[in-house]
C-alpha cells in the first residue's frame, strides 16, 4: 500500500452539516470513547478502515470521530452499527465457505509485525536514517489497520448472530448456550495480557529472592517493551520504573500472594480446557456448530494478536515521531496532531504545515471520514452539536442490558460505579465497581481492584472480556451506554443471568 492515501480524493460528495446531523440521529451507533488518541494515528487508522474493502469486499465508511485537546484529551470513535453488521457478514460467509482462505488472512495480518520488526531493529542498530525507518514503518502501520478493521466490534455480532442461531438450532436456553459457546471458543494460548502478567510477578519474585534479578528483568523489557503505550505517544518501560512497579506489588500484595498467584496461573486456563473436553464428549455437534465455535475462537484469537500489534507498532511509529520533534526542535504534542499527509510532508519534505490550522485542531473537532475522500472537518459550535447529536441518549436506550462476559462464580452483584475515562489520572477505589466504554492493557491495575466490571462495548473477544474470564471477575459487556446513564457513586445491581444493571 501507498504512504499517503491510496485512492484519489472527491470521488464521491462530501455530506453537509444538515446531512451529518440527521445521519448520526437516525442511525444506530457505536460509540467508544477514550481518553488518549493522536490525530496521526486516528488519521492512519480511519484512512485505512475505509480500504477495508481491499481484504473483506466491505468498507468502514462513514467513520466519524470527534477529539478535544483542551483542558483534558478525549476523544469519540462513532461507527454506524449496520456497518459492523455488514463487514461480519462478509468476513462470517467468507469462513464459511473457505476456512483456509481466513486463516491465510489472519497469517498475512501477523507477517506484518515481522516486517515491522525487522526495520525497527535496523533503526536502533544505526544502520537506517530515521526517514527511511518512517518511510517504511507508517505502510505497513496503515495496512495493519486495514486487517485490523475486522475485529472492530470485539466480537459483539458474535453475541448477537451467531450464539442465538446456535441456541435455536440446539434447542438451548440462550444463557446456557452462551456460557457454552465461551468455553468452547475460549483461545488454545493464554492472553497477551495473562503472559505479561506472569513475567511481571516472575520480576517480583526474583526481586524478593535476589536471584536472577537482571535476567527476569532483561526478559520483561525485551518482550513488553510497548505495554504502557496508548494511541497518543509511547512509553518506554526502564529498569527503574520497573523496579519502582515491583516495590509497589510487593507492598500491596506481599510474597505469599504473589508466589500463589504464580502458581496459580495456569490452573484457571487448564480449568477452561478440561470444562471443554467434557462438554465435547458430552455435546451433540453438528458440523455447522464446530464451524461456528471454530469461526469464534479464531476471532478471538485474531484481536489478541491486533491488540499487541497495535501497541507494538504504535511504540515504533510514535518513536519515530518523538525522534524527529527533538532533531528539529520540535514538541511532540504538535507532531501528535498532524494528518499524515501532513506529517509526510513534514518529515520527508521538510515543508511546515499551516500553523492556524493546527492551533484550531488543538481546541477540538469534529471529522468524518468516507471512502474516496479527505476527511471533512468541522471546529467549534459545529463540531459540538455533531457531537450531540451522536451522543444524545434515546429512549429506548434507557435500560441498561448488555452480554455477560464473566459472571465470576455469582449470580449477582451489588456496588458502588466508578466511571473511568483516563485509567492513569481518574480516581479508583479497591471494591468498586469498573465502569468505562471499554478497557485497554492501562485499565489493568484497575481492574485487578474492581469488584466488578461494565462496558459501553465489546463482544466476546473484546479486552475486558478475556481479562475477566481469566481473572474470575463479575463483567458486563456492551451495553452501549453506561457511562451515559450511570454516574459516580450510583448504587447498582448486575444480573449475571440475564445481563441487566438496575440502579438501587
């Protein structure tokens, strides 16, 4: 694929305000939110959501996004829902028609992290100049996006296609059916996020026995180097903050806990696994049920892997950014909000993109990217309203139901909601419960305190899902608006039979 963007532009005409405004109220939504995200890395990545047509014949288009740099960093991701409606059913007949053909996709997706790798490598040997290492890492940054596209809906089509599909055919109960259908789909590997987990409390480990120290710790860093970056820039994880994190887990859980822990580890996935083998001796499978549970653990395999090249590639581009501001001077925050065509002509050209426009940008807007075209950009009042527009909450959105995850070994849980925007500056207290539109590897501390967990998003395979199933936390997925209905300190009630909260 090109650097820039591989199609012309004005292929197609733009949408006016009105348009805009009347779409986003008429359509159904997906709406994520986070609090971190780089104009450069939306603009690669919505860019390249519109290509999806190259690899699934189905194209992310519009994609409308709205981000606000003022006062505290935020940002909209707002997708129509028949979108992921569509894209699902191109990818779902495509496996059922070709399951090798799939799986051709998913290994063309992870040979892109090796390409990443190698230039990656070169760079930090001194054997490639930082514009040949940008030159070469954004393409391929791109059209991990355009893979990546598929697994934009964290399995949720999964929860609401096939499960119900799989229930009818087999004459099960809904609930039962998906609390087999977790099981059964449930990856062969453990998580990106399990794995770190372990090497980190190896760290702790040999930090409290003195033995090994330098090693666990060189193991930790060679392999997780990326783990704390977001969408906005990287973070490098040292030896010393390393160790100021290993002091803090020792002193919050102290050796017995982490040396059970350890121990542990294993038994929750192995537990998965035997909980599988008995509902395969026992399950009547047809051939189109493994087909479905097949299709379903290929997915979530599949995000495990987007998850980690994500940040992983992230890291490298965002380097290069970081490396670029400091040769010429420059501050990263003002390389974070370039559009790549920008930042292209920047650090390849050399030529100094429009001044006023970036200060604009910095205050907020509202962008809409379609297929063929630039993305429109709207400021101030106009932006807001589009804003509301998307975001206002409907009547028939005022019951909160979504897809239980994990149920944690209980039928039901009372607690106090803790909505959580940015994970390293909101306030979360042990015992509460995690409330956010959807969790991220910095959510983690988070939620290894949280009593329970809900999520505006996310299906099956989304981050909070594996994450809670793997931690035996109490979680509720998808229900689209939580953090819109629930505030602070509400008192609620979740259902984990039929994946309601109620406030008390």
């Amino acid at each position: 694929m090109h650097l820039d963007y591989p199609l012309s532009y004005n292929t197609i005409s733009a949408m006016t305000k009105q348009e805009i405004i009347k779409y986003l109220k008429e359509n159904e939504l997906n709406i994520q939110s986070d609090a971190n995200a780089a104009i450069f890395l939306l603009d690669l990545g919505y860019s390249a959501y519109n290509d999806s047509d190259v690899i699934f014949q189905e194209t992310y288009s519009p994609i409308f996004v709205f981000i606000r740099y003022k006062d505290q960093r935020i940002f909209y991701q707002i997708i129509p829902q028949h979108i992921f409606k569509k894209v699902f059913s191109r990818i779902y007949s495509d496996f059922l028609k070709e399951e090798a053909g799939f799986k051709k996709i998913i290994k063309d997706h992870k040979n892109l992290q090796v390409r990443a790798d190698k230039i990656w490598q070169e760079y930090k040997k001194g054997k490639i100049e930082l514009k040949e290492t940008y030159r070469g890492l954004v393409p391929i940054y791109r059209e991990s996006f355009v893979y990546a596209s598929a697994g934009e809906d964290k399995g949720e089509m999964i929860n609401s296609e096939i499960i119900p599909e799989f229930a009818i055919r087999n004459k099960m109960p809904l609930n039962k059916t998906k609390k087999m259908f977790d099981v059964l789909s449930h990856p062969e590997q453990i998580s990106v996020i399990s794995l770190e987990r372990k090497y980190f409390l190896n760290v702790c480990l040999a930090f409290l026995n003195n033995k090994g120290l330098e090693e666990k710790i060189k193991q930790y860093i060679d392999n997780y180097f990326w783990f704390k970056t977001n969408f906005y820039k990287k973070a490098d994880i040292t030896k010393e903050l390393l160790i100021e994190e290993v002091k803090q887990e020792i002193k919050d859980l102290g050796k017995d806990k982490i040396k059970r822990e350890l121990r542990d580890f294993n038994k929750g996935f192995e537990g998965i696994e035997k909980e599988k083998e008995k509902l395969l001796k026992r399950a009547k499978l047809s051939q189109r049920d493994r087909k479905d549970i097949q299709f379903a653990r290929l997915i979530i395999e599949w995000i495990d892997i987007r998850k980690e090249q994500m940040l992983k590639m992230g890291y490298y581009v965002f380097s290069v950014l970081d490396d670029f501001a400091k040769k010429k001077g420059l501050e990263y925050e003002d390389m974070a909000v370039l559009t790549i065509p920008e930042a292209n002509r920047l650090i390849l050209g050399d030529k100094k993109p429009d001044l006023e426009e970036i200060s604009r940008r910095k205050k907020g807007g509202f962008w809409i990217y379609e297929k063929g075209r630039e993305a429109q950009k709207y400021y101030g009042k106009k932006a807001e309203e589009m804003l509301q527009a998307a975001t206002e909450i409907k009547e028939q959105e005022q019951e909160l139901k979504g897809q239980i995850a994990s149920t944690g070994g209980v039928k039901s849980v009372r607690g106090k909601i803790r909505i959580v925007i940015n994970p390293e500056k909101d306030p979360f207290e042990k015992g509460e419960i995690l409330t956010t539109s959807m969790t991220r590897t910095d959510f983690l501390p988070l939620m290894r305190k949280a009593k329970a967990i809900i999520t505006n998003e996310g299906g099956v395979a989304c981050h909070a899902a594996i994450v809670s199933r793997e931690l035996n936390i109490p979680c509720i997925v998808g229900t689209k608006n939580a953090t819109r209905i629930l505030k602070t300190n509400d008192k609620v009630n979740m259902d984990l039979k039929k994946g309601i909260i109620t406030k008390k």
